[in-house]
C-alpha cells in the first residue's frame, strides 16, 4: 500500500513544523527580551518608586550585542534604583567577564544581591570576593545579609539584600539588622525560599529571580517538577504571600540555551 500524496505532505508539514519549533526555542525566544510592569502598594497609595529588576543575567555575556541591549533596556524606563538578584555570572570565574553591568544608570544607585552560580567557582580562591570587587568598583553595591535605608520621592523605605540560600549564605536577621518590623521593605533575594516560613510586619515586597521561570514551560508539569524538587513555590510573576507581604519573580535575563513561553525579563516595578 502506497503513500498518498496528502500523507506525504501532511509529513513534510510536521517536519517544517517541528524544524521552526526547534528554531524558535534555541535561538528566537532566548533574546527576544520582554519589558514586563507591575504595581505593588508599599506605601499605602502615596508616592511613586520606579524600580528595574534583573535577575539571572548568567552567561548573557557570552552574547555580547544582546548583553548590551538587555543594559540598554534597563536603561531606557529611567528607573530610580536598579536591582540584580542574584546569578550574576555562569560561573564564578567568570567574574572578569561583566564589564557591561557598569553601563547600568539609574537615579539612586543599583544593588546586587549573590545567587548560587556566584558560588560556583572551578580551582579559583576567593573567586566570589573578585566578583564583588569588580561589581562593586562599576558602583554596584553588592548586598550579602546587608540593607540600606534609602528615602526617594520623600518615600522612605529599607532595601534588604539577603544572600544565597544554596550556598549556605542566607540570613534574613543578619540582612534586615535595625530595620524597624514596621518600616516598609523591599526584600532583594536570589531565591525565594530564603524567605519561607519568615515573620514579617508592616508592609513588604520580596523581589527573586532563580527560577528563570523553567526555561521550558510546559503548562502545569513544569511548575509541579520546580514545587515537587524543591525549587520554588512560584515559578515566575506575582503572588500574594500573606496580607503584608507579596512576591515578584522575575524570569531572568540568561537567555539559558533554550525557552519557551518565558521570554527573558526586565522588569519594572512601581511602589506606591
């Protein structure tokens, strides 16, 4: 029994179909690069804090003209204070390799907090500590368990940097040190899980990345492997945590080898 010529071109159309699926993944949708906006009420409605969070940026670097258009990006909401949570680099020794993140402009300054690929380091001593040295000599202040109260647009709030959970770094005590509990607070963590099971007053916002939001998003199964392994509550955008404290997790810049249905993020934050 013979192919007939509908058959024959019914399978063509599935091979094209799965060649431009194949395409997409591995090389259209890691850098086509998204701007997503959210609004979060820290302030009780008053007063406009614009923010830029970067999280994940990875080996972004490995691809230089898109690197440099994520930096452009960021650059182009004009916002108050830039955050980067964390997985600055692919590997730690790669820590020469960033020189691109002292383009980032902002108003008021830009933080970085470590993630778990800032720890990872083949045969390099104080490999971490070179990374932040170079973070910081691009006027980047790297928070590790560290905060900063920072007044803008006559709001005043407590940035807190708490660093990796992976790496055995992470303690909120330690980063949110003489922080009154009622000051608002954006809390900046690689992973969300820094944050499980903490009590937090006033009002607060925790801002992750970590997740990249699965790279391969396959509905329902993708976020189940993440919760099931350990890996994060959310997968990526908002939630509601308690009626105090909400999450934002950003999708990553990396463009992580492939993708699909989570497009590398910029994202801009409004506090009011």
């Amino acid at each position: 029994m013979g192919f007939s010529w509908d058959s024959l071109h019914m399978r063509y159309l599935r091979a094209v179909l799965i060649v431009l699926l194949v395409l997409y993944v591995l090389f259209f949708e890691p850098f086509n690069l998204e701007v997503t906006e959210n609004t979060f009420d820290l302030f009780g409605g008053s007063g406009v804090v614009k923010i830029v969070l970067i999280g994940d940026t990875q080996d972004a670097y490995n691809h230089p003209q898109y690197f440099q258009r994520a930096i452009a990006t960021a650059n182009a909401q004009k916002p108050d204070i830039i955050l980067i949570a964390g997985d600055v680099v692919e590997v730690t020794d790669d820590w020469d390799k960033i020189s691109l993140l002292g383009n980032l402009e902002s108003r008021y300054g830009t933080f970085a907090v470590l993630g778990n690929h800032d720890y990872v380091s083949f045969d390099c001593e104080k490999c971490t500590d070179k990374l932040v040295s170079n973070l910081e000599s691009m006027d980047i202040t790297v928070l590790r368990n560290e905060n900063r109260v920072l007044e803008i647009n006559n709001q005043e709030f407590a940035l807190i940097g708490v660093d990796d959970l992976w790496a055995g770094q992470s303690s909120y005590e330690n980063a949110s040190f003489g922080i009154s509990p009622k000051m608002p607070k954006v809390i900046l963590v690689h992973n969300q899980n820094s944050m499980k099971n903490q009590k937090l007053e006033g009002r607060n916002l925790i801002l992750s990345g970590h997740t990249h939001c699965g790279l391969i998003q396959i509905p329902f199964l993708t976020d189940l492997f993440l919760r099931w392994n350990g890996f994060a509550d959310v997968v990526g955008g908002h939630a509601t945590v308690d009626e105090n404290t909400e999450l934002y997790v950003t999708c990553g810049v990396t463009p992580g080898g492939a993708r699909f249905f989570t497009r590398p993020e910029v994202s801009v934050i409004y506090l009011e």
